[in-house]
C-alpha cells in the first residue's frame, strides 16, 4: 500500500509540474500579446513593424489556443 500511494503520490506531482509549465508558457504568451499589441497599436510604428506584429500576435494565439486544448485534453484524461 505504501509502494502505491508513493507512485500515486509521484503522478500527482508529475502532472502539476506539467501544468505548472504549461501555467508559464500561458503567461509569456500573454506578456507577447500585450507587447504585439502595443507595437500595433502605437502610432509611430511603421506599417512593416505592424504587419509583423499582426503576424507574431497570430502565431502566439495559435500557440495558446494549442495548450487550451491540451489543458482540455489532459482534463478529460483525468477523468479516465
């Protein structure tokens, strides 16, 4: 019994370290957000440093809308 709570006890925290990781990586992504958007938003940028913000601002909701969907994925398996 004890051998197993010691296994349950070390996927426990396997999993929150994950989500601790992946908690992080949402909050970088979200920092980049806000500085693509004031890159944007900023009346002196030029029209080619606002493009490429556009485009960098997509690419980082794409990679947040990844991990959304693993923080729904790995939910669902918990509930396995």
């Amino acid at each position: 019994a004890n051998r197993r709570n010691q296994i349950h006890a070390n996927k426990v925290m396997d999993a929150q370290l994950k989500q601790m990781k992946q908690t992080t990586r949402l909050h970088a992504l979200t920092a980049l957000m806000e500085y693509f958007n004031r890159q944007i938003s900023d009346p002196t940028s030029s029209e080619e440093k606002v493009l490429k913000a556009r485009e960098k601002r997509r690419e980082t909701v794409a990679e947040i809308d990844r991990i959304i969907h693993r923080f729904n994925d790995n939910e669902l398996d918990a509930m396995d």
